[in-house]
C-alpha cells in the first residue's frame, strides 16, 4: 500500500467533486422545489371562509369578513416561509443525511432504491460515495436557503406594496367621500324624537342578509367593498353606490331616509303656543311646496313611506274636520321631505313640537333638535297676545274667541325659547327667523283692528307687537313676516295662491342655505299681477337692520308680501 497521505488527499477530493457535482446537478433543483411548492400550497387557504386551520375566523362585532391584506395576508406569508424551511430541514435531515447517507450509502446500499450493492467492491465504492453526497446536502440546503431568502424578501416587498397600495385606497376612500360630504354641506342627523343626535356614519343592512354594517366605509373590512357574512358584496363608500342600501341611525336603530347621507339636511322647527296654529300650517306648507312644484323647476317628494303617510293623515283629518287635532307627544318626528330645485337638493327636516313644549327651559332644552336647526318657522298667533285682546271690541272678542287663540302670547312663546336655543346651539345670530302670523281669515274679520297688509312688521307693530319685531330683528341674522291663513290654504276649496303664500317662509328659509328657490318667490312679486303695496305712509320701515346675509341679497326681502288680501272659505 502506499502513502496515506495521498489515499486521503484522493478521498478528499472525490468527496469534494462527488459533493459539488450532486449539489448543482440535482440537489439544489430538489431543495429549491420542493420548498418553493410547499411555501405555495401554504398560500393556497382555500376554501375561503372554510375550514382550513390556517384562518383563524373573525370573531368581532362586524359581520364582515377583514380584508385579506388586513390580516389573512400576513399570517399566509408567515405560513408559507415556515412550511419552506421546514422543508429544507426536514429534506436535509431526515431525507439526505438520515435516510440516503446513514442508512444507505454506509451500509453498501443503492442511495436511490436501497438494494444492498451485489458484491463486496460495489459496496466499497457505495460507503466511499457517502461523505460526498452528505457534502452535497449540506451545500444544497445552504445554497437553497440563501435563494429563498432572496425570494421571500422579495414576497415580503411585494405584500408590504399590496398592502400600502390598499391602504393608499382607503385613505383615498375616506377622503374623498369626506371632501364629498363637505362641499355639499352633508352633517347626519338623526330626525327621531329623543335622539336627534348627529352621527359620522349610519349603520347599513345587507340587502341579502339584513345583517347591520356599523363600518361600512374604508378599512380594515376592504377598501371599496366589504363581503358580508354570509357572502355578499357591499360597497363600502357613497360615491360606489352604499347609498342604495337601507340605513339606520347608530344611536336609536331606526330606519333613516335614504337621502340622509347623501343631501344636505335642512331642520327648521316650527315654534308657536298650543293652538297658534302650527300643524294647520303645516299641512298649508306641504300643500304649498306641491303647488309651486307643479308650476316652476322646484321638486318636492317625501323622504320615506312614513312621511307620506304621515302627511296624508294630517291632510285628511283637516278635510274632515278643518281642524287639525292638537299635536301630541313630547318630542316631535321630524317630517321630512325632499325639496329640489336645478341640480340641488335639500333633505328638510319640519318638527311641529306641541306647543307646550316652550312652556319653560326645561321642555324647551328637551327638544334637541334646536340645537341642529338651520332657521325659525315662528308661528305667531296675534289673537292671544294680551296687548290685542284688549284692543277688541264687543262682537270681535267672541269672534277672537272662535278662532280658537293660543295659549300662549307671541312674545311670550318667544322669551320662552330664544333663551334656549341660543343656549343649544350658541348660533342664533346667525340663524334666519320666518315669522308667520296665522288665522289671517279671523283677522280680517275684526273691526277693532287694522287689516293685516303688507308689510307684516309695520302692521305688527301698529297693533302692538312692535316689541315682537325689535327683539326677531335684533336676535336673528335675518326676520322676514308672513300673514297666512292656514284654513284658506288648506282643504276643499283651498286657494291656490294662499298655498304657495303659506310655502314661501319655508322657500324662504331654504334659499338661505344656498338652494336657489329665493328666486321662484321673487319672479311672483315681479308678476305684472302681483302686490299692491300697502300705503307707505302708514309704515316705517321697522326692520332693525338690512338683511345682508342671505344668498339672494335683499332682493326678495318683501317675498310674499302684498299679495290680495284671500277669502276665508
Ligand atoms: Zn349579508
Ligand atoms: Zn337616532
């Protein structure tokens, strides 16, 4: 035998050249297979929502299912980087150097089938294969780990890009829609009595399902749609379409008008004493909006099934008995309507509240919704102010009598809430108040008073109540006067021109948050048919200042005064 020395140098070299070639011929390709199919198949958790042990099942208050990226994404990835290195160890261990080298090559047998080698030289060579090959497993398991690496880093940029690029969408989502709702001047509120109370997002109910999305917007349940438990896809902004699914308000559980989230809300509570003739007028404006609907651009449709028939109660108890019965219940529901002229639209919320609901501070700061309100319906009954009683006559007190006065005179109806709204809302001077004097065909019957004519704050002061205006032109951004009757509005035989005089404070008020109906009042006064002014002489000017504030200028400030005088029915 020779020297030992090259006998190992041989050996060594064999094993390096058996190590290297098995490694790049095969065992590389083998580790980098098998890792990278089984990194794969732990992507794959299907069936979706199934029963795959991987999901870990949302368990949250929302019946949505959480966006991919926002979770199952992050958790596959982590799968799928263990099920390749377990691969590559479970290939270098138990496979290459357990199976192939120990219990193989060293024991003379064929590495690939196991059969024992047939004769003694065959066996030799066999044993002498096994450091190479071992050295080869380990080349090919460190080869194969340093090239994963490089491809899960790769993965790992490409979700953390899904995820920013679906985070960039909801972001955007957000925005948009709250950029949306800000340039419409879009605030909900809810219209229910004992709630009122604005919210940043109704809840929504799957059309399928019915189940209660409190989160449908942007976010962690998807970007522009959520899926809903039971498998439906919701659009998850206004702008993809959530405006067609039923809503609710979050605070109370009841139904909201579709137009709620979509159109800038207007609320405007009607404030007068018990009997002042509120509800009366109420049933006029409606009656009023529709008439002016038929003949101009303005558009006019109840917001829900309940407001229709809501209205269709009121207008036929008044049919029936000509009154309207007095308005029950501690807070009022909003009755609510959608009024539209050109492109605009406006969602208006009209809360008749009972008219002792202003008795005192108490009552008053029940009523939440002042605290919301975009304007003053004031509904002034003359009849029961002190300073008017006393000016009758025999024969015209018993007529002031059957027109059934409030409760409650207009100054004091006034001091009882002006305080309180101002504390609500800290927002009176900026509001506009439509002051509505009713029971105009009660008024035209008395002797011992001064007709009502135009305009309506110079005959209201001449008859007293110049207290009345001083205090509305001083306390409000804008007071403009009405006299109406509600009864000649209303009803069988209801006049035609009375209606759109008893809508006009209501168009009024609406201009004034930009919807541009101030001109539809104007274009009647500039009618060639229109008002005969009521003699100047008899009437200074008692505003307390110009109204500069609203959106059609001083224009129209004489809207729907002098228009003649209407015959009671
Ligand atoms: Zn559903
Ligand atoms: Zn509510």
């Amino acid at each position: 035998m020779t020297d030992p020395e090259l006998i190992a140098r041989i050996l060594g070299a064999l094993t390096g050249v058996v190590g290297v070639a098995v490694c790049l011929g095969y065992g590389l390709w083998r580790f980098l297979a098998l890792a990278l199919s089984a990194a794969w198949a732990a992507f794959r958790t299907d069936p979706p929502g199934g029963t795959d042990p991987r999901i870990t099942p949302y368990t949250g208050p929302e019946p949505a299912r959480p966006a991919y990226w926002a979770g199952q994404m992050w958790l596959d990835a982590r799968f799928a980087g263990q099920a390749a290195a377990l691969t590559v160890w479970y290939l270098l261990t138990r496979h290459w150097l357990g199976l192939v080298v120990r219990r193989r090559l060293l024991r003379g047998r064929n590495g690939q089938t196991g059969e024992l080698a047939d004769n003694g030289f065959g066996r030799l060579l066999l044993r002498l294969l096994a450091p190479g090959t071992a050295l080869a497993a380990l080349l090919s398991a460190l080869l194969a780990s340093v090239l994963l690496a490089g491809v899960a880093l790769f993965f790992a940029v490409e979700i953390v890009l899904v995820a920013l690029a679906a985070l960039a969408a909801t972001l955007a989502g957000r925005g948009a829609e709250r950029l949306w709702k800000l340039a419409l001047g879009i605030r909900m509120k809810c219209p229910y009595p004992g709630c009122y109370r604005p919210f940043p997002l109704a809840v929504h109910l799957c059309p399928a399902c019915g189940a209660a999305h409190r989160e449908l917007r942007p976010g962690a349940f998807g970007a522009l749609r959520h899926v809903c438990r039971c498998g439906k896809a919701l659009p998850s902004t206004l702008m993809t379409g959530r405006r067609a699914l039923t809503a609710r308000c979050p605070h109370c559980d009841r139904n909201l008008p579709p137009a709620v989230g979509t159109t800038r809300v207007v609320h405007l509570p009607l404030i007068g004493g018990t009997s002042a003739g509120k509800t009366m007028l109420l049933a006029a404006v409606l009656d009023g909006l529709r008439s002016w609907s038929h003949e101009s651009r303005l558009t006019v449709e109840y917001a829900s099934p309940d407001d229709l028939r809501e209205a269709n109660a009121l207008g036929q108890e008044l049919n029936r008995t000509g009154w309207t019965l007095k308005t029950q219940g501690g807070q009022p529901r909003a009755l609510m309507l959608l009024v539209g002229h050109g492109r605009r639209r406006r969602l208006l919320y009209l809360y008749d509240p009972m008219g002792e609901s202003f008795r005192d501070a108490d009552t008053t700061r029940g009523q939440g919704y002042l605290a919301h309100a975009d304007g003053v319906l004031l509904v002034t009954d003359v009849l029961a102010a002190p300073v008017v009683r006393r000016a009758l006559h025999a024969g015209d007190t018993e007529r002031a009598q059957a027109a059934r006065p409030a409760d409650l005179g207009p100054v004091e109806t006034y001091a009882g809430f002006t305080g309180e709204l101002q504390g609500l809302g800290g927002r009176r001077g900026r509001l506009p108040v439509a002051t509505v004097v009713t029971k105009r065909d009660a008024l035209d019957r008395l002797d011992s008073l001064p007709r009502p004519a135009e305009p309506v704050e110079a005959w209201l002061a001449e008859i007293g109540l110049d207290e009345l205006v001083r205090a509305l032109g001083h306390d409000f951004a804008a007071a403009r006067y009405w006299v109406v009757s509600a009864h000649a509005a209303t009803g069988a035989g209801a006049l035609d021109s009375e209606r759109r005089r008893a809508a006009e404070p209501v168009l009024w008020l609406l201009s004034r948050t930009g919807l541009r109906v101030g001109g539809l009042v104007r274009d009647r006064r500039e009618r060639p048919d229109a008002p005969v002014r009521a003699d100047p002489r008899t009437h200074p000017d008692p505003r307390d200042r110009p109204d500069t504030e609203g959106t059609e200028g001083t224009q129209d400030a004489q809207v729907g005064h002098g228009e003649e005088r209407s015959n009671t029915p």
